[in-house]
C-alpha cells in the first residue's frame, strides 16, 4: 500500500532488499535530496553493499549490521524462561524470528532452515557471482560447519579438500569462503598477535552467523557440544558490539581477543572444566597475559563461584547475560 508524503515533518522510507533493484544508488541520491525523508536500506550482500552505498552517499549513511537473535532476545521472542531447556533450544535451533512462528520440532525447524540456506546460496552467492562448481560451494560449507573453531588457511583447507578428491585450489576456497562471508552466513575471524600486536598474515578461524543453520547442514551432535560452545561466545561478542580476533600468544592461543570503546576482553571457552590439564590449559594461557584487562572461561558446566586469580569463571548462560550489560 502506497502512503502518501507528509508536507512539513520527516516521512520514513524502508527499501528492503535494495540490492536487487538496478542503478539503485541513482535512485539513493535522487532521494537524499529531499531533507523531509529519512531513509532506510536493507541488504543480504555485504561486499556490495559497504562499496556501493559508501560511494553512492558519500559517506552520508550509517551502517547498522543486524544478526540473528541473542539467546535474550530468543527468550523474549519464544516466551521462554532462562533455563538450561532454553539454551539447548538455541544452541540448537539458532536464532532467527520465524521461529516463533514453527513448532519446534526437529523436522520442521531444519526443514525451514534448509530453505533459507538454499535461498541465500541461490540468490546471494551462485546467481550473483555467476558460480558454476556449485557442488564446491556446497562441500566448501559443510567443511566450515564441521570445522568451527579450526585454525585454517586457504591453502590448509584446499589440502584437505584434495586428500577427499574434491578439487580445489586456495584462490578458489578464498575466494568461495569470501562469498559465503559477504551473504552473512559465515564470518572469517583474524589471528591477532598479542605481544607483537598485530594480525598475522595466515591462520584464521570461521564461524556461523547463525547456529541453526549450521546445524541444518550438518546435524546437531553430542560431539559437536564444544564447537557450538565456542560459536555461541563468538556470536555473542559480535552482538554486544565487540571487534572480535582470535589470539596468538607465542604457541599458545587465546580463543577470543574482544575489543570495544578502547577497552578489551579475553575469552576462553571450555566445554567442562572438571580435569585438571583442562585448568591448566584455559587459565593458564590467559595469565600468561601480561596485562590488566578482563579475562574469563566460559564453560557448559554450571559454576558458581568467583575469580581464580582474577580470572572469572562463568557458565555459557551467566556470560550471556553478564555481557548484556556490558559497557
């Protein structure tokens, strides 16, 4: 339904999926002269988007990245209560808004996001960059979705896709993996040297923007516990508005280097922390951190307690909550 335009106060006007429509940045400029609108721009390609409108408006937009539900907004949106039900729900299941809409129901839950993968790999990715190895593109994914929370390199998976006889070279699984970043569904995470401090050059980490369409195309399994664990924390993070990196610590690695407003965090996360190696490990490599910010494990174990030797110890469910009121 069309609304007509009113004279004297600002109007609103929401163009979704703008990328679809052909010279769209004329039309962004035509409409920006007039002082009375207040535009708004939705997109499902972030390459195309960030370049397009950047230059179309002159530096005269703000971008406003928009995820898939945080575990408390998947609380409110499903009229559930915190509870370790609940988290399950949206390890499982993921974040997205129709949900409320779908019994939850394993066979429906993944029917549904089966689809909307297969549309964004359709229409985001194949169609738009013209792809004809789309059964790489299939297999490139159900890589990434086996292997969350892998150091990898373009050339380390190109190996490991040959030793499985799928052909591919390291510019092709770049250029792919680029692909899949751009239409939101994954996200490519630096190594981040922390006494050096810089980003090194080779070795990243990949992670779903969404954890029900990872487990969508892959299962939701009893092994796959810790990677879910490490995906949630990194989704989380990116929520709160935190620049997230991995971290390299000479050879030992900090999951998470989280920066924001000239602050930062780190984050391990451990499945359980019941072994004595696992302590050592997880709250070991963060003291060798030699300086004072924020350092926490985060873990599936319920853990009431307090610091060990400034290092706060949370369960997954207290770190999503004490996050939210992150300044």
């Amino acid at each position: 339904m069309q609304k007509e335009k009113k004279i004297g106060q600002k109007n609103s006007v929401f163009i979704d999926e703008i990328q679809e429509i052909n010279d769209f940045e004329q039309a962004l400029r035509s409409l920006l002269l007039d002082d009375e609108l207040d535009l708004y721009c939705t997109g499902s390609n972030a390459h195309l988007l960030s370049q397009d409108i950047a230059g179309a408006l002159s530096g005269r937009a703000i971008e406003i990245n928009v995820h898939s539900l945080s575990y408390a907004e998947f609380l409110q949106f499903m009229q559930l209560d915190d509870s370790d039900k609940s988290l399950s729900l949206f390890l499982k299941y993921g974040g997205l808004p129709y949900l409320k809409d779908l019994p939850l129901q394993d066979n429906i839950v993944f029917e549904y996001l089966r689809n909307i993968y297969s549309t964004i790999a359709v229409r985001d990715i194949v169609n738009r960059y013209a792809l004809r190895n789309v059964g790489f593109l299939e297999q490139l994914t159900q890589f990434l979705a086996s292997n969350i929370g892998n150091l990898f390199s373009a050339k380390k998976i190109s190996d490991f896709l040959k030793s499985q006889r799928i052909s591919a070279n390291s510019t092709q699984v770049q250029n792919y993996a680029e692909y899949l970043a751009n239409a939101f569904l994954i996200h490519k995470v630096p190594r981040y040297d922390i006494e050096g401090k810089r980003i090194f050059e080779i070795g990243e980490k990949y992670y779903f923007e969404d954890l029900g369409l990872r487990n969508a195309l892959i299962g939701y399994r009893v092994q796959d516990r810790g990677k879910l664990l490490e995906n949630c924390i990194f989704n989380h993070l990116q929520i709160a508005g935190f620049d997230v990196k991995i971290g390299g610590l000479g050879t030992q690695e900090i999951d998470f280097v989280a920066e924001k407003n000239g602050e930062r965090i780190y984050v391990q996360a451990a499945l359980t922390i019941n072994e004595e190696k696992t302590l050592e490990r997880e709250f070991g490599n963060l003291l060798k951190i030699q300086d004072n910010y924020p350092k926490y494990v985060v873990t599936m174990d319920e853990f009431d307690g307090n610091s060990e030797q400034g290092i706060i110890c949370l369960s997954l469910r207290q770190f999503l909550a004490y996050l939210d009121n992150y300044e």
